[in-house]
C-alpha cells in the first residue's frame, strides 16, 4: 500500500513550507541568513542596496587551500551570482560566523558556485593535467569509474542533446586517453544500495528502542554530509554509515578487484569520473583508507582522484578525439554491470526508489510490485516529496529534499517533532547528481535550469527502464562479491571496508 504526495499530509501541507514545491531551485528559508550582510534581512535586499550604490559584489569566500574550488580572482566580474547561489540556494554562507569553524571559510564543496559564474571567476579544481602525466608511466594501472550522471551529460560538451546516453563513447574515450580498465560505478551504487536497505531494514525492527535512530538519512551526497556536520551535527547518528559509491567502488578495486587480476594495489591510480566537486574533498576525508587499512598500508587511499565531467570533457577535447564520431567502447566485464536501481542514484529520488526496490526483497522475500519500479512520488523536481508506504506490514514514511536551501526547513522541522519519517535523501544540488557542480553548462557558460535538468533525468529513467536487472540486490556481480570477499551485509569485512563514521565540524 503506497500513499504519496509532492507536499503530502502532516507537517507539510500549511506548514509553511509549500512554496518549496514550486520547482527545483528552491528559495532560501524566509529568516535569511543570520551573519555578515551588514544588517540587511536577506541577499535580494543586501544586493538590490549594493546596485543602487553602483557597488560591486566580491565572490563569494574561498579559502586558497579548498580542495575542490578555486577562485579566480584576475577573471571575477564581482557581479555576486556565486555569493548569492551560496546564501540563497544552498544556504551556506553567512548563515554561519567564520569563528565558529576556525576562520576558514564556510563551504560544503558543492559546486554550485561554479554553475552560476558566467566568467570563469570560479572553478573546479582540475586535476587531469597530473592523470594524463601518470598514463605516462608504465609502472601505473590507472583505473576509471564512470558515475551515473556523467553518461547522460558528458554529451552536451560535444554538441549532443542533453540527457543523450553516451555511455559507450564515455567508455572508449577513457580508454583511448589512457585508462587500462574502465568501470562502473553503478555497480558499488548496487553495493551501497544492499548495505543501506540492511541497515535501514535494522533500524526499522528496533523502532521505538533507544538504538533506533530514525529516521535514517541517506549518505552518498558528500556536500549534505558536510552540511550536517556543519550546521546539524545533531543528526549525524541518523546518517546511514554506507559510504558513497565512488568511495565504495574505490576500496572494491584496490581489495578485491586487483586480487582477482594479479595486480598491486599500490599500482593501482583510481580516479572517479563524476558530476561532482565535493568527491574532490571526500577522497581525501582522512577516514577514506579502508583498503589501506584492511592491506596494513596506509599509504593506499580508496580513490586517488576525482574529476568533474567539465574535466573529463576538456581532457577529451585537448587529446583531439571526436567525440560523436567515437564507436561505442564496453566496460570491463568485473565491476563493470550494474542494476537499473543503481543508474538513478543520479536522480533526486533515485537513491530512495533504489533502496526501496531492495527493502522489499528483503523484507518480504518477494520482487518490489510495479509501484516500486516507478515510484512517482518521490520522482520529479519538487523541492520536497514524501510518500507512505507499508513492506511486510511495516508502515514505512519517506521524504525526498534536493538543495540544501530546501532541506534546511524540512530538517528544522524534524528536529522540533513536527515531520516524522523513517527514511529521508537528502541530494544538496538541484536535481541530484545530475545537477552537480561539475556537470556541463548550457553553451560552456551558461547557468543550468530545470529544463536541462529534467533531460538528464529522464535519460537515467529511460536507461533504468531498458535494464535487465532493476533492483540492486539481484545484480548478479554484487552477489558474487558478497560471496567471494565480503560476506553478509552489515559484516565484520562489510563494515571495515564500506561503511564510515562523521563528525562534528565548528559550532555553527
């Protein structure tokens, strides 16, 4: 039994957050942010003051050390698009004292900040100039996993329709550029689907106890996962301790898949072709060694590099391969299938209908009904969705929020009491992964809209609709790694090598 709505009934409706549902650039919460605008309520009054003073608007802070953006400042117009897209829609800055996080910058990496400069004032941090240098060397084994997001956009750089599945000439162009093996990250999406639907499925049985901790929060978004710990470490105990899927595919290869083909993890240069610049800051999270761990060398990290689909396109261009003249190229046959669940982790949404499809295997030993292979409720670009539903007998409430603008009422009002959930995914960019701060911008420059988004979105479903195999938990090479290396679920070699821990950062 599937209950659902864009707003739904509880809290949500008249609760005062109905304008978020309008679309998927949700408003900031009506407050504002609360520190550094000279005591102007809100940016639009702060900057609407700025232009009638024929004032400029400096970017928006970033500390020289970020690890995933840079700010150029020789190319910055100070037209305040980045410092609006930050305090506006993602709510992240002034909406915390420089002091309370030890006078960095506050930043969660998303890259939104990106998306919205016109002028290339602010980037991404490129990184392939030192991967082609290393395809060079051949002491190396460089290893691409391609995300799902990726495949439905890369195309857009080369003249192609947005939401065009490109996915075969992805594959051949890693190769010809220099990859050895190229895989797909929807496969460790698979394996972050059965870790997450099992602990999910844990924390459902022991509701009402003091352990249960709902409800469970998705954390494969690294920019939300650092929103919480900034702004609401009270809820971190709530996160699923399932670490992403580049993070998880990252200690597969150097474990399992480099045993299985005689090659030396410490050979071995990951590197994670996604939509996404906080993977830039997320592999480098002190706690993202497993496999170095689990091999008694610390030296080995799970993922060496990650590079935004811009980097990847512009590697491609400077390596003069014709993209759209460019033969469809296959993955590698180990790591390299995954499950229609796993390609619409890109999706607002997809990661809950994923991990949703699976729950119901589990807990009824049955094939999800068609609902679940389709689950409009929390598809679509809504700034905030939730549905009803029972597994077994279980009632079970969900809730989908994408944009941390959107998601900080919807989580001030779960910690008053007022919204009750048992499971909620939380995607800080618009739309998803297919949104992220590194994905292509409309004619190189321009600012993305939900019409782009949209594309991309329903070229994922398209392609989860074509599949085989829907639900995670029958992918046939994810049972295989199960039985071969890891064990059950939620087991001793599972938790060591694919789940993680948070922690509080600043006082905000």
């Amino acid at each position: 039994m599937i209950k659902s709505g864009v707003l739904g009934t509880g809290f949500l409706l008249g609760g005062g957050l109905s304008g978020l549902a309008a679309s998927g650039r949700p408003a900031a919460p009506e407050s504002g942010p609360p520190y550094g605008l000279g005591g102007f309520p809100n940016f639009k009054e702060y900057k609407a003051a700025k232009k009638a003073a024929r004032q400029t608007i400096p970017a928006v802070r970033v500390d020289a050390d970020n690890p995933a953006i840079l700010l150029h400042d020789y190319l910055c117009q100070e037209c305040g698009h980045c410092e609006e897209t930050c305090t506006d829609q993602m709510t992240v800055s002034h909406y915390c004292k420089p002091a309370a996080v030890g006078g960095t910058a506050v930043c969660i990496h998303c890259g939104q900040c990106t998306n919205s400069c016109k002028r290339g004032g602010m980037s991404e941090r490129f990184e392939f100039p030192r991967i082609r240098r290393m395809a060079e060397d051949k002491g190396r084994v460089l290893i691409a996993s391609t995300s799902p997001a990726v495949r439905v956009a890369l195309g857009e750089s080369f003249g192609l329709e947005p939401g065009t599945d490109c996915e075969g000439k992805m594959v051949e162009a890693l190769r010809r550029i220099g990859f050895h093996h190229v895989l797909d990250t929807t496969f460790a999406a698979d394996m972050t689907v059965v870790e997450e639907a099992h602990e999910l499925i844990e924390r459902l049985d022991a509701r009402g106890g003091s352990k249960a901790a709902l409800p469970q929060f998705t954390s494969c978004c690294p920019a939300w996962v650092r929103f919480a710990e900034i702004f609401y470490p009270s809820l971190l105990p709530h996160l699923s301790t399932t670490k992403s899927p580049v993070l998880i595919q990252g200690a597969a290869i150097k474990t399992w898949f480099a045993n299985k083909n005689g090659i030396d993890p410490k050979s071995i240069v990951n590197v994670a072709c996604t939509p996404c610049t906080a993977k830039k800051a997320e592999i480098l999270r002190p706690e993202m060694n497993a496999a170095g761990r689990h091999l008694k060398d610390d030296s080995i990290r799970d993922m060496d590099y990650a590079l935004t689909c811009r980097e990847l396109a512009q590697w491609v261009f400077e390596s003069r391969i014709r993209f759209d003249e460019l033969p469809d190229g296959e993955y590698d046959s180990m790591m390299g299938r995954g499950s229609g669940g796993g390609i619409i982790f890109g999706n607002t949404g997809g990661v809950m209908e994923a991990t949703l499809r699976a729950a119901w295997l589990y807990m009824t030993g049955t094939r999800a009904p068609a609902s679940l292979l389709r689950f409009e409720p929390v598809r679509g670009l809504a700034a905030v969705r939730e549905a009803s539903l029972e597994i077994d007998g279980k009632p079970l409430r969900v809730a989908v929020v994408h944009g941390t603008g959107a998601a900080r009422p919807l989580l001030d009002e779960i910690l008053k009491g007022n919204a009750r959930y048992d499971f909620v995914e939380v995607m800080a960019c618009p739309g998803g992964c297919i949104g992220g701060g590194g994905q292509p911008k409309p004619g190189g420059n321009g600012r993305p809209d939900d019409a782009l988004r949209r594309k991309r979105i329903d070229g994922l479903y398209t392609k989860d609709e074509k599949q085989a195999i829907r639900c995670s938990a029958d992918n046939p090479d994810v049972q295989a790694v199960y039985r071969e290396f890891l064990g059950k679920p939620l087991g001793p070699l599972a938790h060591e090598l694919l789940h993680t821990s948070y922690s509080r950062t600043g006082n905000c």
